[in-house]
C-alpha cells in the first residue's frame, strides 16, 4: 500500500504471530485462522484475505513446523541472516537432506494459487525450496548453488535460469528466492496446465516465466532439499497470497509488521499505535521521494488492500537535514502535510539534525469520533520544548486490526537513481493498546517478516526490539 499509488517502489512486510491475539509475541511458526468479523460489523466475505500461510524463521530456535523426512537438520546462529537464526540442512554423499511441513503444519493442498520463498545461503552446496507431494515427491522447485538460480519439477532436473544475482541488498552469500505456482486456464485445444514464476533478489523482474510445473496441482507439503553440501534457509512461507507482484514501479524493499499482504489473521482490535523513529542520518537528492512512516488499519483496511480505512503517519527525509511530517486521513491514499509546529514551516520541511528521534502516534478516539496524528521531534538539538506536529480527522469506523511500517522511495518521480538516496535509521518501541488489547501490547521481533528487495547495500534500516532475537535487517 502506498500513500502514491503504484507509481511507488513500496516496502511492505506482514503477519507472523499465531497467538498474539492471546496477549503474547509468539515465535513464528505455522497458523491458518477463518477470521471472525468483529462486533460492530456485519459478517461479510473477505476478499482480501487468504485461508492459509506457513511462515518458519527460526527465531525460536525451533524446526518452526518443518520435519526432517531424511537426513540431518538443525537450528544455527552462524551463519545468520543478518543475525537471524537459520535451519541448516546437511546433505551426505550418499542422500539429500530433506524436509517437509504439511497439513499437520497449516499447509492446505488444493489451492489454484500458491506463492512461496525462502532466504537461501548455498556456501558450496545446492539446496532448493518448493512444493511436494504427501509423501515428499517433488513438485515444483527453485533452487541456488553452483552460482546459479535454478527451477523446475524437482532437483534432479532442474535448470540453471540465470546467474545468482550480485550487487543486491541480500547479506553476503545469500539469495532470496520466491515463486508464484499456479493454473492456467484451459484454452481450447490446449488443456490447463500448471506453471511456475521465478524471482531471485528481486520483485519487479522474473527470473524465469510460466515454467512448466504439470503436476503440481496435487501439491499437499512444502519441501526444502539440499542435494550437495551444507545450506541454510530463513524466512521460509508458503502461502495462497502472492508473495512476488510484478508491477512496473513496484518492488518490496525493506518494512516490520502486518500488511494486508499475505494476512490470514488480525491482530485484536486495538486504538492506538505508537513507535519511536531515529533518523541516524540520511542523504536525499530530491523532496518528497523518500519518506520513513507507519500504518494502522481498520477492519476494512486490514481485510482489504484498499485506500479506504488506512490510516498512515510519517515523514519525507528530504535534502540538507530536513523532514516533512504529513499523514493520511483513511479516505485516500494522498499525503497531508502538516501545517502547524513551533518552529516556522519550511517550503521542503524543517530541519532536524542527525540523530532526529521521532515519537509516532495514530490514535483512534472513539468517544470524539476522530483519529488523531501526532509526531514529536525530541532530539536534543531541536529546542528546549519538544517540536510537535499533530492532526485530527472525523472517523466513525470500527478499531484497527492491522498494523505495519514502511519505508518508501518513488522512481515514478525521481530525476535521480534509488543509489544517489541513502537512509540509515531505526524503528524501536512499536506497540499497540486500547481496544481488546487494553494494556500496551510491545510488538516483539517475531512479529515480522523480512521482506527484503533490492534495497541499497549503503542503507541501514533496524526494525527490531527483541533482546533475544533482534537483529539489524540491511536490505
């Protein structure tokens, strides 16, 4: 979802945590749910959302629903992806190393739509991830190693469709792989057929297109094989959203939370959402392009991917230290700038030095029947009072179910390239309170996916506040 439509290079990350709505940041693992619709609204379809996704990250030191069919597979630190644990799959001479989540995992078989990823760290082995059938046989895989992106019915006849990428945003030695698998219609005289997209790295270009995968229809496990060497995996999901979205201008970089991308689940209904932003340090060529910002949504903007019931909160980081505050109201997707603050307005925002620490607040006041917008600039250099932007807007709706963060960078109207922009910065404290949630609800590290896309090597982003599985995701 974009404040500029799909003119924008977006970032975007989503639901992981079965359990939350228990009142506790549950390691990620595996969960379907047939969300309820809340009271106040009347029960209605959901277009917007998906029956099911397995999610594994390994945050608990745990196989996360994956079984080890053969061979030996173990939860690591090193090597990490940025600090992240990994599954490592140890392959002998003789056998792969295998491993198989399926319906006893969430995984539910016959959807004419799967989309699926995983991070990939080859070394000097071959490993592969895709879809299987009950008894492990594969169905449709993509694989790196031996300095390449592979793809097709199974390991044993995969081939090479390019080059592991280079130059990306991917931690050194990694490659993210993804994959749309899905059913074309049949067209007289040719019956349908199953296919398969292939991205590595990135999301605005295919590494392979409509590869022929005929059977995998019956797909009823997902299935992670490594056919040579030692390789470790993170960040594995199979789900029946679409994961890769090939739209021009559109590419997934960097983000914390819950989208309505790939939702399966909301969160418990809650009124207000607060995080603290440090803009460490920032160097942009233009206004306006690049901005840092978080989101709640309603129940129709979580179950939805839609303008409507999306509320966002965030700053432009534009040239020579300075930032503009704006939000948008939940009607539409349009930036508005705030106009008020102590110090005089700008023409392309206020300047805040190196070390800006923001405080964010999107605040539902039911009783008032307003949303409410705050940001306050507490850096030390600013002023002895805080500088403060805020907002109000009419709202009636119900309480938000959703909730996740974002950085943004628009090459629908940039003069300069996305390597001429740098952005090094945090996002700590972020929670949720009011609603059912009541207390304060600290959104712990395992909340998130990385969702990571051809963002620049030099940028820094850290999203998390887990002391126990925190880690800086770069890219």
């Amino acid at each position: 979802m974009s404040r500029a439509g799909l003119g924008a290079l977006v970032v975007v990350a989503w639901l992981i945590v079965p359990g939350v709505a228990a009142g506790a940041g549950l390691s990620a693992s595996t969960f379907s749910s047939a969300v309820q619709a809340p009271r106040g609204d009347s029960p209605v379809a959901l277009p917007g959302l998906g029956s099911f996704a397995f999610v594994a990250n390994f945050e608990d030191r745990g196989l996360d629903g994956w079984t080890v069919a053969s061979g030996t597979a173990s939860v690591v630190s090193s090597p990490n992806y940025n600090g992240e644990p990994t599954l490592r799959s140890v392959a002998t001479r003789s056998a792969p190393q295998v491993d198989l989540a399926g319906a006893a995992s969430g995984v539910v078989a016959g959807d004419p739509f799967v989309s699926f990823q995983a991070e990939v760290h080859p070394g000097t082995g071959v490993g592969f991830v895709g879809l299987a059938s009950a008894s492990g046989a594969p169905l449709a895989v993509i694989g790196a190693g031996d300095g390449s992106v592979w793809a097709g019915t199974g390991p044993s006849v995969a081939v090479a469709v390019e080059p592991i990428p280079l130059g990306t945003a991917q931690p050194w030695g990694w490659v993210y792989l993804a994959a749309n698998v899905y059913e074309v219609p049949a067209q007289a005289p040719t019956p349908p057929a199953w296919v398969m997209d292939v991205f590595a790295d990135r999301t605005d270009q295919l590494a392979a297109s409509q590869v022929p995968v005929p059977a995998a229809g019956s797909y009823a496990a997902f299935f992670l094989n490594t056919t040579r060497g030692t390789v470790d995996y993170t960040n594995t999901v199979l789900t029946d959203y679409q994961i890769p979205t090939q739209i021009p201008g559109y590419n997934n970089m960097d983000g914390y939370g819950q989208g309505s991308g790939l939702l399966v689940q909301l969160l418990p209904a809650f009124t207000t959402l607060t995080a603290t932003m440090r803009l460490t340090d920032w160097n942009t060529p233009e206004a306006g392009i690049l901005s840092f910002q978080i989101n709640a949504m309603n129940y129709y903007g979580t179950t939805r991917s839609t303008c409507k019931g999306f509320f966002q909160l965030g700053v432009d980081l534009n040239p020579e230290g300075r930032i503009a505050p704006w939000y948008v109201p939940g009607s539409n997707c349009v930036a508005h700038y705030f106009g008020k603050s102590n110090t005089p307005a700008i023409s392309d925002g206020f300047f805040s030095p190196p070390g800006t620490v923001l405080h964010l607040e999107i605040q539902d006041r039911p009783a008032e029947k307003q949303v409410f917008f705050q940001i306050i600039d507490t850096s030390s250099e600013i002023a002895a009072a805080d500088r403060y932007w805020n907002a109000s807007v009419a709202y009636g709706g119900s309480a938000f179910y959703g909730t996740y963060t974002q950085v943004e960078w628009q090459p629908c109207c940039s003069n300069s390239p996305i390597a001429a922009y740098f952005l090094n910065g945090t996002l700590r404290d972020m929670e949720i309170s009011g609603g059912e949630v009541g207390v304060p609800l600290p959104l712990a590290a395992d909340y998130m996916l990385p969702f990571a896309l051809d963002l620049p090597p030099s940028w820094n982003l850290n999203f998390y506040d887990s002391t126990i599985a925190g880690y800086h995701q770069v890219g």
